[in-house]
C-alpha cells in the first residue's frame, strides 16, 4: 500500500473504496470519551487535506456502512498497544488496540485517501510497530528554531508514526571558530527561566506556555516532546552566565564536577530543572527528562560517574524518567577514594540513547538495568555543512542494511538483552554555529530521513523493493496543511505564476500584493521581468515569506539580494533603474544561480569565511511581493515557475566517475599545486604552492593515488611521506587511516576532476579555499570540477590553454612548436637555470648532461612547464 511507513500487512480485495466529501465519521459509543478527540482531529485534517466537511458522531455500530469511517478498540485485544486493524469494504471499520493505535490508524487513512487520490484499495490492513519508541532528536541550541517549525515537526513526526521528538536545548559552538576565547563563543539556552534572568538566549527562545503547549500538542498527536538540558558538559550557556560554575578556562564550556564545587553546581543545576518540573503548572508535562551527560573530560571519570547517578534519581525524584547519553564505557568504571568501583546500576529503566561505541557500551548498560534506543552517530547523524558525519542521511543503504539492534558498525544488542532495547533516534546536530544554514535547509535535509527510518522503526523488514519504496516516499506528503519542503503541483505553479501574468503591476513603496504561496524548495527555477524605479529604500522588499524576503538595494548597495534566518546575502548586480530586465533564478540546496537577461551573473554557494563554510542558499518566497511599509518600487509582470529534476542532474554527473591509475601525480587548482609543507611531521594541512623545481622540494608536491582494496576506492597519501594520507576534512590525518572514512571517488569532464568523499565521510565535493582544500557540499554540477590530476611523468606539468605545444630536440637545440615564444627557460631537476632566450622558438642545449629538465615557455598565448628527457 501507498502509505509511510509501510504496514505490517494487507490482504488486498476487489474493488476500491472513495470517501464522500461529506463522509461520516463514527466513534463506538462505549468508547466516546476516549475516541472522541481522535475523531475530531481526522475529521479537521481530512477539510485541511482534502477539503471534506465530515461529521463526528457516536454510534453503536460494530461496522462502518458506505461513505462512513468507524473507530473503536478491538475487541480481541491486540499483542502491541500501538496496533490496529482496518476493513476497507464499503467504508472504514478501525479497530485500535488503544487509542494510540486507533490515532496511528487515522494517519494510514489520511495517507490512503491523499496517496491513491480517494480511490482506495478494498482489503484488511493488519499493522503495528516493532518497536515502541521511534524518534527525532534536534539540536535548537547551536541553531535557532521557531516555535511554529516545531509546532509543524510535532505533526509531520505524528503523520510518518514516529512517536519522539527530542528538543535539545542547549550548546554552544567550538571555540576555536571563536578566537578561542570561550567568553565570545556561541552559546545559548531555548527556555525562559524566570529563576535566573537573562539566561534564555536573546537571539531566540521559547516561552514557558509555548514550550508547554508544544508537549501537550505532541500528547494530541502520539508524540512524546522530550525536553534536554544537557549537563555538564556542552554547558557554555550557563557557565558564561556564571563563571563561577565552569571546571577551568581551559573546559569552560564543562560545568565543575569536582567535590569542592559541586554544592553550588548541584544548587543551580536543581533549581533550574527544579523551575520547569514542580509547581500546580509544570513546563515539562511530559513522562521524560533527558540530562544530557556526554562528552565530559575523561580524566574525571569517578566524578562524572558520581555526577550522572545522582541527577538519574534527582530526575525520578522529580517523577520523570531519566535520559541520558551516557558516557560510561569512554569514561570507563574505576575506583573511587574509598576503593569502590564507580558502576551506575538503574532498576527504573532510564533510556540511554547509544550514539557512539566509544562513549556508550550498549549491551554492558543493559545489563546495568538501563534502556537503549540506538542513535547511532554514524549512521543517524545529520550535521549539516560540518564536513565530517553525514549531511544527508544515505536513505538506499538505510533501507537495505540499518537494523535497531545493530548499535554500530561492530556491535549488536545479544539477542538475550533486546528486550532492553526500545528503539531508535536520528538527530540533527547544528555544530556549526553561524554556516548560513536555514531551517529549510535542515528541513531539506531531514525529511528523506524521515521517511526511510520511519519506515525501519516501524517494520524492521519492509516487504517493497528500494525502487518501490521511493516511487511512494517521493510522492507522500507531510502531513495535512503541512509544506515546509516547498512542493507545489504543476497546477499550484501555474495559478501562482498568474498572479502576476503578462500585465505589468506597479509598486509605489507601500504595495503588498499577495501571492498566495509560501516558499517554493529546491530545485526551483523562478523568472519574472523587473523594472525598477529610481530611489528604492536600502533592503527594498521585492518578493516574501514568513522565513524570506528577497531585496532591492540590499544593504544600500543598489544590488539584488536576500534574507533568510538572520543571513543576507548579495549578488554583484545593480539592476538597472527604468528599464525591464528579465531576472531568473535557479535554486537547489548547494546554492543560487542568477541570471539577467539570459545571462549568467553569479552562483552563491558555499563560501568559505576564514573558518568555515557559510552556506548562500534560499527558498524562494512566494507568500507577497512588495511590502506595506518598506516595499520596492517599480514594476513587475511575467512571474515563471518550474522546476529541474536534481536526481537527472547527478545521474549525469555520476557517469563522469573515473577510476585513476595508481602512481604519483601533481594536483593542480588556480595555476597552483598541493605540497606537502608538514614534511614528515604528523598531521598539518596540505596546501597549494607556485610550482617548485628543485629536488627534493619538487617531491612534497607529488600524491600518490592508490586503490583501497578494501573499499575499491581511491586513497590519497602524499608520495614523499606515503604514511601520511589525506583524511575527509582535507588534513592529513593523525588517528589510524580507515576505509570507512579516507577514501574518495573521483569524476571527470573536460579534463578537470572533482573529488568526493564516501561512506562515513559523508558525500561532499572538495572545494577550494584561501589555498587549502576543504570539505564541501554533496554539489553534482560543473562547479565541482576544479582539480587538475596530472601524472607525475607527464610531459605537459602545466600547459597552455587552447594549444598544443611541440617539443623536440637533437644534439645541441630545442625547438618549440605550436606557439609563439617570448621567452624560453630550461631548467636542470634541481632548480638550476641551465639556458633561457627571448623571442626565438629554439633554445641551444649543447654540453648538457642527459637527465630530466623542466621547460618553461612565456608566449603570446600563455604560460606553461613542461618536462622533457635529454
């Protein structure tokens, strides 16, 4: 069946079923009070979705009739609490084990009705999840989210039968993208408090009421909203509020666990949780608590384990259950002052989420007595625009491969502790505080994941090919009224293009006319005419949204632009006042292409600022154009969007995928080649250098190219010093070399490659910045294509664009040929000049010694080196 995730089974019969647009909506009257609410909501999302006006009424009815929809408990009970059985025949009998599993059978019949367009396969559906908790976890402290994008998770999570979503509250960035002073490192705390002013973020937080409703929406729709205040470490955003709580300078952002702080630690750390947790109204409403406790320095272990057992109590004392990340097997148990080992044992069951093998033992905590849902880092990570973990999720190998109880790659729960283990979590971590990441790019990112693991928490062995899957999870939706990914029917485009048609529809400044859209997703490919006015305001309003606005006179520059989540961004064009220009632009989630007139401007993407990428990328907004109060002024007319189908573009790019002999090569980008300037000394960057003529120098520019046996990719080390090899963030690497993370594909076309990271390194192209190489976007474009891989016995080192240049030589002269010399330099292997003239095509070489030397030609069609044998 179409349907997200896919049920367990379904005993197909003739014939289909549509629901009337006045249908009814029947709930078993001994089951009023419980199955009412559920009623109410299908009924609203069927309006919101399909525009039915359904009615909600009780009945005694054991059978739903024709043009009805019934719902009530199983009378033979059910093994899982979450499960439920559905008749399709003349209309829709649903018997739930509970309610839970009676809402669950409400999303299937929104999926039935919106996936086959009201015409619905007859049968009986048999469904229920293999685990009981399937979750989402999603970092808002490094980045800011609305409360209204979590307002929408909470129902898309619910219409995918995920039934966590984990808010993690707070962080910090690294200070080392912060001139290493943690004082002016990022860092911020999402809830207001009222026992310790100022605390909450300024630059965004969520109120206590609103982080209050956010769980009790969760409660309508099967989420469980699990609030984390993660101590004591990543905690900057409460030692910088109070100094006097951090461990030292040096781990600024570790809380103190040492025995001489911990009574004014543990006093702030109680009160706060302590504010959100007692009380007639408590903000978290919730069964959970999550305290965090990774990360710690290991050389307080004793103490972190100290630490990490009292706040678990502390936490059921509060009268919730206690998660954690735990940290125990990196930590390791040892013996404390009085020679006891330091081991925490749980008996209520508090919930680890086991996210690396080297912090969490997952099978040692299940025998401590603790739960484990698998959040396993390298598999369900997304960090986006980090360069290292995932940036998108690998939906095809999920699908085949990822099993729950597969806690890593070399670990699996022992079939004797799996009842211990209750599910899984994927998480998104905004590690990189400032990249120009949006929340539409997280959501971009995200939602492929969630319906691929979806579908594995719920039914660990789904039944439909790959293939088949996708044909389903491209095509569903995200839930009734919901479209943060930006898809929009042919239909849909069409009736928004109209609104600004052929007739040109002035704006004086203080116009606002509204479109009717929101924000149009990648890959958009958006054109309209513009005529600006003279003396358009700096920041000019010319299209909006809720999330975006795109700008004229950005910045008082005069030039085109945008803004989006607290970024603005510029392209190098003034249009021009009094004239109609025709502007288009092409958007995917790697960047934005400008064109004016046919021509191509400028593509903003990845940007590297001196520490990181920043990522220039934008939905565009379609909700109005112009603005009440500081619009644009001028013209607009011709409004054109379309789309561009991304998955053809990389099928393309794909098939320029090449496998390099193994040898030793330059590597060239800008004129410039990589060298190793570390020498033999471990780690270090490679960087790009003029080209050297001496030996040995000439040597740390040569990389050898190598074939993994293992992975069948290639392996890059540099061929002076072949144990340093090139790891995925582009230095060379200081912990052990592996497979899994350093080895790369290469792509060709026009003789340049681009080069991709695979596997654990995630799939971003390498890029080039401030003359280093650095780990980019998964970007299948031309512009991936930088890197010139010039084997080391080549003649051509560098050669002149456009010309074939000859070369020959006898007893005593070299000629050139092909192009017109203003200055020949022959050049001995150890850098030695050895002959040069100007304005001639030969060069006199007699009494050389035979060997190798370096050629280089100045001429009137460019520069070149070339090596030749004498």
């Amino acid at each position: 069946m179409k349907v997200i995730p896919e049920v367990q089974t379904f005993i197909g019969s003739s014939g289909t079923t549509s629901l009337p647009a006045n249908l009814r909506i029947l709930v078993q009257a001994a089951y009023a009070d419980s199955l009412m609410p559920v009623a109410e909501q299908l009924r609203d999302d069927l309006l919101t979705m399909r525009g039915f006006s359904a009615t909600v009424t009780a009945t005694t009815a054991s059978q739903a009739g024709p043009g009805e929809i019934l719902l009530q408990y199983n009378s033979t009970a059910l093994n899982n609490p979450e499960a439920y059985k559905m008749t399709i025949a003349d209309g829709i009998t649903i018997n739930g084990a509970s309610k839970t599993g009676t809402f669950w059978a409400t999303r299937t019949v929104l999926q039935l009705v919106d996936n086959y367009r009201n015409v619905i396969p007859r049968g009986l559906i048999n469904d229920y999840p293999n685990y009981p908790n399937r979750g989402f976890m999603l970092d808002v402290g490094r980045k800011f989210f609305t409360i209204e994008f979590l307002q929408h998770y909470v129902k898309m999570i619910s219409y995918y039968k995920l039934n966590e979503f984990q808010v993690h509250l707070n962080d910090n960035g690294f200070k080392s993208y912060f001139g290493n002073d943690f004082m002016k490192t990022y860092s911020a705390f999402r809830l207001h408090s009222d026992s310790f002013p100022g605390l909450a973020a300024q630059d965004g937080h969520y109120t206590k009421e609103e982080f209050r409703n956010l769980q009790k929406l969760g409660m309508r729709y099967g989420v469980n909203v699990i609030p984390e205040i993660d101590v004591p470490a990543h905690s900057l955003a409460f030692t910088q509020y109070r100094p006097e709580l951090a461990m030292n300078s040096e781990y600024m952002d570790h809380l103190s666990i040492h025995p001489k702080d911990t009574a004014h630690v543990y006093a702030f750390i109680d009160k706060l949780l302590a504010e959100y947790t007692t009380g007639d109204n408590p903000v978290f409403v919730g069964p959970d608590l999550h305290i965090g406790t990774d990360e710690y320095d290991r050389k307080y272990a004793v103490e972190f384990y100290h630490f990490t057992d009292r706040y678990i109590k502390y936490v059921e004392h509060l009268g919730y259950r206690a998660r954690l990340w735990g940290g125990m097997r990196w930590m390791q148990p040892s013996l404390d002052a009085a020679g006891l080992t330091t081991r925490i044992t749980n008996n209520k069951g508090a919930i680890i989420n086991a996210w690396s093998r080297d912090w969490v033992d997952a099978n040692q905590q299940l025998r401590d007595g603790f739960k484990i849902i698998n959040t396993c880092d390298a598999w369900l990570y997304i960090v986006p625009g980090a360069g290292y973990y995932r940036d998108t999720l690998d939906t095809y190998d999920l699908y085949r491969n990822f099993k729950v109880e597969r806690v890593n790659p070399s670990e699996t729960i022992a079939p004797e502790l799996r009842s211990g283990l209750i599910g899984a979590m994927f998480a998104v971590w905004n590690d990189i505080v400032g990249n120009g990441i949006s929340q539409q790019d997280v959501h971009h990112r995200a939602l492929p994941a969630f319906k691929v693991l979806s579908t594995k928490f719920w039914k660990s062995n789904p039944s439909r090919s790959y293939a088949a899957y996708r044909a389903v999870a491209d095509s569903v939706a995200e839930g009734p009224g919901l479209n943060f990914g930006g898809r929009y029917s042919d239909q849909e485009m069409a009736a928004l293009s109209a609104k600004l048609g052929a007739t040109a529809r002035s704006f004086d400044g203080t116009t606002r006319y509204e479109l009717g859209g929101s924000d149009f997703g990648y890959d958009y490919d958006i054109s309209f005419d513009l005529k600006p006015s003279a003396g358009n305001k700096a920041d000019a309003i010319l299209f909006q949204s809720y999330f975006s606005k795109v700008l004229l006179n950005t910045g008082g520059t005069g030039k085109l632009g945008f803004t989006r989540d607290g970024y603005t961004f510029t392209f190098n064009f003034l249009p021009t006042a009094g004239n109609w220009q025709n502007i288009r632009l092409t958007g995917d989630w790697r960047g934005v292409t400008l064109y004016v007139d046919g021509q191509r401007i400028e593509r903003l993407t990845v940007q590297h600022n001196g520490r990181f990428n920043v990522h220039r990328t934008l939905f565009f907004p379609l909700e109005a154009a112009g603005d009440a109060s500081n619009g644009f002024k001028g013209e607009l007319r011709n409004l054109k969007l379309a789309r561009f189908d991304s998955d053809v573009q990389r099928q393309e790019f794909m098939k320029t995928q090449v496998t390099l002999p193994e040898g030793e090569y330059y590597i060239r980008a800008n004129g410039l080649y990589l060298t190793n300037t570390n020498g033999a000394t471990p780690g270090g960057n490679p960087v790009f250098r003029t080209l050297y003529t001496t030996e040995p120098a000439l040597a740390d520019q040569r990389w050898k190219i190598s074939i993994d046996p293992e992975s069948g990719r290639h392996k890059l080390t540099a061929a002076s010093y072949p144990s340093k090899y090139v790891n995925e963030i582009c230095n060379f690497g200081t912990n052990p070399y592996s497979h899994l993370w350093n080895t790369y594909l290469f792509y060709k076309k026009d003789n340049k490659y681009a080069l991709q990271n695979a596997q654990n390194g995630g799939r971003g192209f390498w890029i080039v910045n401030n003359n280093r190489l650095s780990p980019g976007e998964e970007n299948y474009d031309d512009s991936s294509y930088i890197l010139e891989i010039i084997p080391a016995d080549a003649t051509a080192i560098e050669s002149i664009p456009g010309v074939t240049v000859g070369i020959t030589t006898n007893d005593d002269t070299l000629t050139i040929t092909g192009v017109n010399p203003l200055c020949l330099q022959l050049f001995s292997a150890n850098g030695c000049l050895e002959a040069q003239t100007s304005n001639s095509k030969t060069l006199k070489t007699k009494a050389l010694q035979s060997g190798v030397y370096i050629v280089r030609i100045e001429s009137t069609e460019g520069k070149g080196t070339y090596k030749i044998v004498l």
